[in-house]
C-alpha cells in the first residue's frame, strides 16, 4: 500500500486493529468483515483534520450535514446482509456519501449499485474508491427512494439514512431470496431492520435501536 492510504500513529495499521478488535467485543462475527475492515484505510474518508479520529466508534462529519456511519454500523450492516444469503452477486446501496461502505461491500460481493442524491458527496465517494483501485461499483446521482430500477432485482440492498417507512420501490426491486438491512422510524427512535423476501413474502426481523440521518427525497 502506498504511505498515505497506510497511515501512520493513529492512521496505522496499529490503529486499525485495534478497530477490529473493538469490533470482536462488539460482537462482530464475520471474518470475511473483520479482514476487510482491517485492511481498508478509514482515515482516506474524512477530511485531513479529522484522519486521527477516523478509527474511533464514532460517525464523523462528511460535510453536507452527513455523517460517515461509525465502524460499529458498517460492520454489522455488512454482517447483516452477508450472514443470511452467502454470496451476493448484486447489491443496491443507498446513500454512498463518503464511500466508506460502499468500500467494505465492494470487497465482499461482485457488484455494488450505489445510489446518492447530493452530487459533491458522490463525487468524493468516486475519487475515494479509485484510491483505492475499487472498480465494481456503479454510481448515481439520484433519490434512492426510487431504488434503481434498470439493475433490479437485486440479492442485496443495504440503506444508511433512515426513511419513516420501508420505501415500495426498494421492496419490489428485492429478487427471491434477496436481504435487505435497512434503519427505520422517526430521528432519534430508529430501529435497524433485515427484511428477507421468499416466496412466502416478506419476512421481517426487528433489531437494535440506531441513530441514523434521515432519508430524504430529491436530489442536491
Ligand atoms: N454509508 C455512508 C453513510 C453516509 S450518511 C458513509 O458511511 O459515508 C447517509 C447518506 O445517505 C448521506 O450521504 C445522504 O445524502 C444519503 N441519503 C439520504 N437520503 C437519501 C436518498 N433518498 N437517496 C440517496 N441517498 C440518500
């Protein structure tokens, strides 16, 4: 790796484990999450004056009042989406912002479709990822609660901004036997939910409270 995706004193790779094994107390199972978290550079994500911070369990600002989900929530998401279907060949994801995600998902599943609606946040998200040699996503700028239909279904869907209610459009682009990890509910009483379509229909788990920023319709 090139020095500056390395890292150095709280950027190191030092440092990056100590995520990981953070997230192993957590009770983070995966391994095929934990090596990729562990030899993925956080600190590229955020902006310079924040890269000593990066590795610490907490969301960072992104700008745009966004905010990079903390380790913790990319981990478990992953996890999540990874531990009911094996391999994922498509996965649709919403709201890319800075590409920390989106990065940890490339590396564990064949195609990652990230959908966007602020244009700066893609932008950086796109430059991140080439960094980083990342090159089976595709982007785009639009309200993700239109899902993105030309590439449906999909056998993964991963949501980081939370809407009051699962959007239809996301429901109806789920293949058979197809995950979705998705926060749900008002701000500050979110609740993260896996939603598993069958041919029984749609089965939905309830699990841990979170606290994620709110979906929003449009595009910036
Ligand atoms: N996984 C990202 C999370 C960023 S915060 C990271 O770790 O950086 C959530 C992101 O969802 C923001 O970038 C926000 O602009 C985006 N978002 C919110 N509502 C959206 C919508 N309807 N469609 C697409 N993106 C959306």
């Amino acid at each position: 790796m090139n020095p500056s995706l390395q890292g150095i004193g709280m950027t190191s790779q030092r440092t990056r484990d100590r995520m990981v094994n953070r997230l192993i107390e957590q009770g983070i199972r995966s391994k095929k999450v934990l090596d990729v978290m562990r030899n993925t550079p956080r600190h590229i994500f955020v902006d310079e004056a924040l890269a000593s911070r990066a590795y610490e369990d907490n969301p960072l600002p992104i700008g745009y009042n966004q905010t990079i989900s903390q380790p913790y929530i990319v981990a478990r998401m992953t996890e999540l989406l990874l531990n009911k279907a094996g391999h994922l060949s498509k996965v649709l994801e919403i709201g890319t912002g800075c590409g920390y995600q989106t990065a940890i998902l490339a590396q564990l599943v064949d195609h990652v479709y990230s959908v966007e609606r602020i244009l700066p946040l893609q932008k950086k998200a796109k430059n991140h990822l080439f960094e980083l040699k990342i090159k089976n996503v595709s982007y785009i700028h639009n309200d993700g609660g239109w899902g993105w239909p030309e590439y449906a279904p999909f056998d993964g869907i991963l949501v980081s901004a939370a809407p009051p209610e699962i959007p239809e459009a996301l429901l109806q682009q789920m293949a058979m036997g197809c995950v979705m990890v998705i926060p749900t509910g008002e701000s500050g009483r979110q609740t993260l939910q896996r939603v598993i379509r069958s041919d029984k229909g749609y089965e939905v788990e309830e699990l841990e409270l979170v606290s994620f920023v709110p979906f929003l319709s449009g595009r910036e």
